[in-house]
C-alpha cells in the first residue's frame, strides 16, 4: 500500500482558558490514502473545525503525531510549518477570499509568489493559466471577480488553491455561499480533480454534499464517531441532467393551454 497522504497518531488539542480546559479533539487516530475523497461533518462544537485546522498545519496539536505526505509535522516550527502549507497544500473556503481588485489570473498567481524558490513570471503565468483551464475559466483569467458569478469566483479559488499542485486539497464548507445548482457544479469541479488523482477533505455540514465524496467521517465530542464509504454516492453530472429535465418539464407544463 502506498503511504498514507495524512497520518494522524493520537491527536489531542486542549484549549485553556484560565482554570478551564476544553478539550476539543480527544484523541483522533486515522490515515487518508492517496486519492481518497473524504467529507467531514459533525455538529458545531464537535471538534470538526480543530481537525481540519491540524490537517491543515494551521494549528498544531496538544499531543499526538502528523505526518503529512511522509513530513512530521509535529515538531516544525512556524515558518517551516508555513512552507509546508505553501507547498503540499492547498485551501478552498467558504468565502472566496479574492482580492476585489486583482483578475482572476493574479489572484490565482498568488500562493506563487510565497513559495521558498519562487518561480519566473512567465512559469507563473503558465501554471495559473493552466490551472484556471482545469476549473474551466481559462477565457476568464482577465475578469475581476466582481465580474464573476458566485459559481465562478469559487472556481477561481479552487485553480489558486490548485497551483502549487499540493498533495491536498482541504475545502472548509465550498459550497455554503452558493445555491443549489452552483453547488452541484462545483461539487462537479471537486469530483473531476479527484478522478485525476487529487485527494481531498472537506469540511460540511450538509448531508447531501457529503455524498459526492467517497468517505464520511463523523465528528462528536472530539472523536471520530463513524468512518464509512459513502453508501449511495451522487454523482454531478447525473444530478445536473436530473435537475435540467425537471427545469424543462416545468417549463413545459407553464406553457401548456
């Protein structure tokens, strides 16, 4: 079997404050393969948000071990913490985070230009270019986002977060500005670069797009409480179509005599 993409050991985080302690995650252990596609849900206070923020070298355990791609992290000071963000990760939010007044294009140039050795312009451009090609807004990249719909400017961040080629994609709530036809789409995008190889976790409350991914991971009480393969999984392009059809039987039937 190939190495394990995350390898969590035990991990612990607990949270002081004054005399009180919170012990948010209480003692998680588990591996993600190479091109697994795992959602993460659990209610607010589970400690879902405190695992995804470890996996993600944003903050770093009480106690417990994480390899990252074969790099314990554990011991990593803050800066090399931050290199390894920049090289072997990549962030996909619920807001956008772009910069108003910057293309499509720059903004995805971004995490480009904190790498260690960063790359030459016209390399940077190139990747950036390519990466917006993936997420299918190649004939976009001269677009501010305010010129993008909601939809868009969620693709252009997948394509920043893709850019650096990381060996994972987190994605906290993707879909939680959108509605629920721009959500399918990028749930379309999400399942693409998983059948190119890309592993993915993502963060969401919502049971239905939780099932586009292929594994579910349940948080409660800071442990993982279920770890199941998607049973019934939704595939984009077949809920698309469905949703087009039922879109043209509506409007049959409103001109109908």
């Amino acid at each position: 079997m190939s190495q394990p993409v995350v390898q969590l050991r035990d991990i612990r985080k607990t949270y002081r404050n004054g005399d009180l302690e919170v012990h948010a995650v209480r003692g998680i252990s588990l591996d993600i393969q190479p091109g697994e596609f795992v959602a993460i849900m659990g209610a607010s206070g589970s400690g879902k948000s405190t695992l995804m923020n470890t996996l993600g070298c944003l903050d770093r355990p009480t106690s417990g071990s994480y390899h990252l791609d074969g790099v314990d992290v554990s011991g990593l000071d803050r800066e090399a913490r931050a290199d390894l963000r920049n090289q072997k990760l990549g962030f996909v939010f619920q807001g956008f985070n772009l910069l108003a007044r910057t293309s499509a294009l720059e903004n995805v140039e971004l995490p480009m230009l904190y790498a260690p050795q960063r790359p030459a312009r016209a390399a940077m451009k190139s990747r950036a270019l390519a990466a917006l090609a993936i997420v299918g807004l190649a004939d976009r990249s001269d677009h501010l986002p305010s010129q993008l719909s909601g939809g868009q400017q969620q693709r252009v961040a997948i394509a920043r977060a893709l850019v650096n080629q990381p060996r994972l994609l987190l994605a906290d709530e993707p879909t939680g500005n959108l509605d629920s036809r721009t959500s399918i789409e990028v749930m379309g995008v999400f399942q693409s670069l998983n059948e190119q190889g890309i592993t993915l976790v993502m963060v969401t409350h919502e049971l239905d797009v939780a099932s586009y991914c292929k594994r579910i991971l349940v948080v409660r009480d800071g442990l993982v409480v279920r770890d199941e393969p998607v049973a019934n999984r939704l595939i984009a392009s077949e809920q698309l179509a469905k949703l087009r059809s039922a879109e043209s039987a509506a409007k049959l039937t409103s001109v109908a005599p």
